[in-house]
C-alpha cells in the first residue's frame, strides 16, 4: 500500500504525534475527498487536542478515554449526530491502524454510540415554494438558475453541484447527464432535466472545459458563494424562510417520495447509504392512507378475480 503524505488539514494538530500515529491519520484520510475528508480531520484534531490536554499518547488511549470523550462532547451539548460521526471517524482510523499493524487491537471497537434521531429538522418548503424559487431563479442570471435546478430537481449537495466540470457533462441514450462525485468519493452519473441541461449550457457559454460554476475572479464557485445564490433568489421568490443549499436538497427528496417515487430510488438519488436517512423526509410515512394494508388488499383482490 502506498503512503499518503500527511493532510494539510492535520497540520494544526502536529506536533506530539509519533511517525507511526501520524502515517495512520493520514493514511486514514487518505481514503475520503472534499468535505468528508475536512470533518473526519476536524474530528481528529477534536480527538487529538482532548487527549493532549490529558497527556494520553494517541496509540495509548483506552476504550475508557474515548468513552470519557464522548461523555465530554455531551455535557457540551454536542448533537448525537455530532458525538457519533466523532466516535465513528475515531474507530475507523483506529481500525486502520490495527489493518497496518500499528495496533495490536481498537480500542474503539466496543465503543457505544448514542441513537441518532432520524427526524429532520431543516426547514421545509411547501408543494409550490420551489416551483416559485425555479421561477425565479430562471428569470436572474443563467448560472443561478443552472444551480437552483441542480439543487432542487436532482437533490445534489451543495459540494457536488459547485464541483461539476464541464468536461463531466455528456449525452447518454439521448438524456444530457453530468458525472459528479458523491459523498464518499463515489462517481455517478445524474440525468439532467431539459430546463436545467439549458440553463448549464447558458451559463457555460464558450467555454469548453473547468468549473461550470465560476466566481467573479473566475475560480470555481465556493459553498458560500452558492448558499448567497440560493438565498438571493428565494427573497426575489418571496419565500421568507431561511432557504440554503440543504433546504433544496431536502425539497427534493420530500417531493420525489410524495410524487410516489419508491424509496430505494430515492434512496439512491439522494444518495444515502441508509433508507432510514431518505425515510426522514417523508412527512406522511405516518399516514393511515398511505398503509401498506390497503395496497397489498388491492393486490390480492386483484389476483382472486
């Protein structure tokens, strides 16, 4: 196995590791990209800073230290969500450093970790807020309507929209797509609606290869910039809630599985690793009309006439 150089994103948490706790933290990063790759080495300086503070080598702590971590992010008032992606990032550079023998065992491997409610809390936009954001979005500049699309009608994150290349952009069984990068560092292919394939085409222009979306001063658009995108157009849509990349996203998703699209597709739209994590977003999974009861009756009868 070759050997990443250490994360830049690392950095702030040298000195006071040995080489052999170094190579596993960035050996570890190594395998993720973008903002994945930026929270796991935030969670590791969290880690990395609460063990110094406490004079525990990073290979010497105890399943009763991380225990004792986690126990401190909550008095906190850390998120559960928060306390156990720590502990997972924790365990899996751990469990990397027992596959490159720098560890004879995890000791992270019986760490408990708190239940994640799987409400979601974002702010939800009603059947035609997002048809009045595309509105509006299509009457402003042609790069804010081509991100608005993404966002509201393929559910992209914010980080896989503003990474979109031109030359990722295709023609596949006469459907324009574009190649993007997931979470994770998975590679797929999305279809593009016909009003969003027009819009990327408008805000491309001439040009023929690099970002599709550009700042000012021509480099790739950041998160930010994006998020001021997104909440422009929905004061110009009249929306007054608080609507960011995630909202849209959320829009998405809430949509696809009102429209009737089944779960495991939008599962694998939204690209979630966990059906449980798409099934949040459905409001009306607790509706009595929508039971099973009734739809496996209709089948039954059906098949007896």
């Amino acid at each position: 196995m070759t050997t990443a150089a250490p994360s830049t994103a690392l950095a702030t948490i040298q000195p006071a590791f040995t080489d052999a706790e170094r190579f596993a933290l960035a050996g570890f990063l190594a395998g993720y990209r973008g903002l994945t790759r930026d929270a796991y080495a935030l969670d590791l300086r969290q880690f990395a800073s609460w063990c110094r503070a406490r004079s525990v080598a990073l290979f010497a702590v105890r399943r009763a230290d991380i225990d004792g971590f986690a126990r401190d992010l909550e008095a906190r008032g850390r998120a559960r969500a928060t306390i156990t992606r720590r502990l997972s990032t924790i365990a899996g550079s751990c469990k990397y450093a027992v596959q490159e023998e720098l560890l004879d065992r995890s000791p992270a491997a019986h760490v408990r970790r708190p239940r994640i409610d799987y409400e979601s809390h974002a702010v939800a936009l009603d059947r035609n807020e997002p048809g009045a954001l595309l509105v509006a979005a299509g009457l402003g500049p042609p790069a804010g309507h081509a991100l608005i699309s993404l966002l509201a009608l393929n559910g992209l994150r914010v980080s896989e929209a503003t990474g979109a290349d031109i030359e990722h952009l295709g023609l596949e069984r006469g459907h324009r797509t574009l190649v993007i990068t997931r979470k994770g560092g998975k590679v797929v292919t999305v279809p593009l609606a016909p009003r969003t394939a027009r819009a990327i085409d408008l805000a491309i222009g001439e040009r023929t290869e690099g970002p599709v979306f550009v700042a000012r001063d021509d480099r790739r658009l950041d998160r930010h910039a994006a998020g001021r995108i997104v909440r422009k157009t929905a004061r110009r849509a009249g929306i007054g809630k608080p609507v960011t990349p995630r909202t849209l996203r959320h829009a998405f998703i809430t949509a696809a599985l009102d429209a009737g699209v089944p779960l495991r597709e939008v599962q694998e739209a939204a690209s979630h690793a966990d059906p449980r994590t798409t099934m949040r977003y459905d409001p009306g999974r607790g509706s009595l009309d929508r039971h099973a009861t009734y739809i496996v009756a209709a089948y039954l009868a059906g098949a007896a006439r």
